[in-house]
C-alpha cells in the first residue's frame, strides 16, 4: 500500500468512524506524524502543527493541493475527532489564537510507530485497555441519549430525535387518554424501523402488512370498543391528509374494527404549518396540549358544552 492507504488502514484499525478514514483524514495524519511518502511507520514524530501545516505538507510532499478554504474541513472533520478519540492534543491556546497548535499524544505516537509491524496487534490491544476507540465513545453516548418507553407492560429504548420523542409521547401521553386499556400493535423507530409489530394481531384483524405498505408511526387497538388507532406523527411524513387517508383504506380494506385517524403534533406552530393538509373526518392531538383534542368531524361532536 502507499502511505495514504496506509494512513486509512491505521485511522480504520484505531477505530476512527468512516468519515474519518478519509483522503483528506489521511494526510492530516501523516502531516502530524511527519511522515513523507517513502518515510518507515517508526519515523514518526509529533511536533506542534498549525491547520495550514497540513495544507502545505500534503503539497510538497505528496502533490496534493487544498484550498485555503479547506481548513475548516480539516478542523470540523478530522482535529476535532482526532483529539475526541485520544490520538492528538492541542496546546491550550484559545482556538481563535495564531499560536494555537495540535500534536500527537505520546501515547500514541508510541502505538503509530509499531503500525506495520508484528509488534502492532499487540500495541492496539495494550492501548485499547487504557483508551475506547472513538466509535465505542459514539455508541456509548447513543445509549445514553436513548429515550425508554414503556410499550405493552414493556420496557424499550427509542433512539433520540424529535420524531421518536412524538412517538413516546403518543404511547405515554395520547394513549392513556384518549384510547385507554388499548394494546400497541405496531410502532417504528428512526433506526429500527419496526420496534413493535404484532403481526399475528395485525392479521386477525384483517391488516396484512406487505414490504410496499408505509405504515402510520403508531398503531393502536382498543378491544373493549374495537377500534383501531392509526396515527401517524407528523414530523415522519406529514399528516393525515386525503391521500395518506385513501392509502391507509386500501391497506385495511379487511378490517371490520372501526378505524381512527389520528395526526400527531408537538406543538400549535406545528399545526398551523399543516392544517390545511389535513383531510376531514380525522383527529389531532398536540402533544404540548395532551388533554386536549381538536375533531375535524362536523356534527359528530356538535351540541352544547355540559
């Protein structure tokens, strides 16, 4: 391999994320490591570097020229996930500051220097038990933004992002309200599309889902009044308009059980951006207003307050 593939190799085994393991990754390594194409893994060293030292070592040394304007790219994508990950350190200047500098850490300019050699699978290990990789480091704090929601006497997990935080906020907040005692049949996350999906149930119902059928983001059932709940939340795929009304019909064609069609919001400014989409004869519900539901059914609810 040439030393820019190798470069990748080293950012790969180290545990860099993919974004990471770029050209433009590669040559901010090799700069930092001053390590010229024909120069040995254990030459590397780890002097203080400027952002444009980058630029200027990729040039001479390996014809590769970026613009001035690439400076941002190197410290956005590649300084600020290196020194996340423990494998440089800057020197405490004020980011905005002529003199502010990174180098490799001593650390790790020991574990680059066994990179292609037999010495090197066993420097990684050695290193891994004191440092996590910059990818352990992600996922961990994915887990920790996970959002728990208890679904049919079940603890699950959400992934964070403001189409789930509406999901969870349907099953702990509409549901108990305005479809007590129901069972939650189907529900997807931004992630792991299909979270809750009780197909046997679906089926007896009459509702068959096939890989073409875009289902609503929560289905409900209500066995004491046989209904079902179709809500879709709005930060997914819009709201319950016409169309999405005519699709959900056709998919549920089968179903005897009397059917609710709910559109989702998390606030009024969101529902004004939509409410002319939406299609008559459904519901919303406002989850910053979870006691309250706004009918666009005529008659049905017409007459006198009590």
């Amino acid at each position: 391999m040439d030393k820019v593939a190798e470069a990748k190799a080293f950012l790969k085994s180290f545990g860099m994320p993919d974004k990471q393991q770029s050209d433009i990754a590669a040559y901010t390594l090799l700069t930092l490591a001053h390590l010229k194409p024909t120069d040995a893994w254990n030459d590397a060293t780890n002097a203080w570097i400027r952002i444009h030292d980058v630029l200027q070592f990729t040039s001479e040394n390996y014809g590769k020229t970026y613009a001035e304007n690439s400076r941002e790219t190197i410290r956005k994508d590649c300084m600020h996930q290196f020194r996340q990950g423990a494998l440089i350190e800057d020197n405490g200047e004020a980011t905005n500051s002529p003199n502010y500098r990174y180098r490799i850490t001593s650390e790790s300019l020991k574990l680059i220097q066994t990179f292609d050699t037999s010495e090197w699978e066993r420097s990684l290990l050695r290193y891994r038990l004191y440092h996590k990789s910059l990818i352990d480091k992600y996922n961990s704090k994915k887990k920790l933004e996970m959002m728990p929601v208890k679904i049919n006497g079940r603890e699950l997990k959400f992934s964070p992002g403001k189409h789930n935080a509406l999901q969870k906020a349907i099953i702990e907040q509409f549901a108990p309200r305005f479809a007590p005692g129901c069972e939650c049949l189907y529900v997807g996350d931004t992630i792991k599309k299909d979270l809750i999906q009780d197909t046997d149930k679906l089926k007896e119902l009459g509702l068959e889902i096939t890989l073409h059928d875009k289902m609503p983001d929560v289905v409900l059932y209500r066995q004491d009044k046989d209904w079902i709940y179709f809500v879709e939340a709005v930060t997914s795929v819009g709201p319950m308009s016409p169309q999405r009304i005519i699709e959900i019909q056709d998919m549920t064609k089968n179903v005897t059980s009397g059917k609710i069609f709910v559109t989702a919001f998390p606030d009024r400014a969101t529902y004004k951006k939509f409410c002319s989409d939406l299609a008559w004869e459904t519901e919303v519900w406002i989850s910053a207003y979870p006691d309250h539901m706004i009918h666009l059914n005529g008659d049905k609810f017409f007459g006198p307050r009590q």
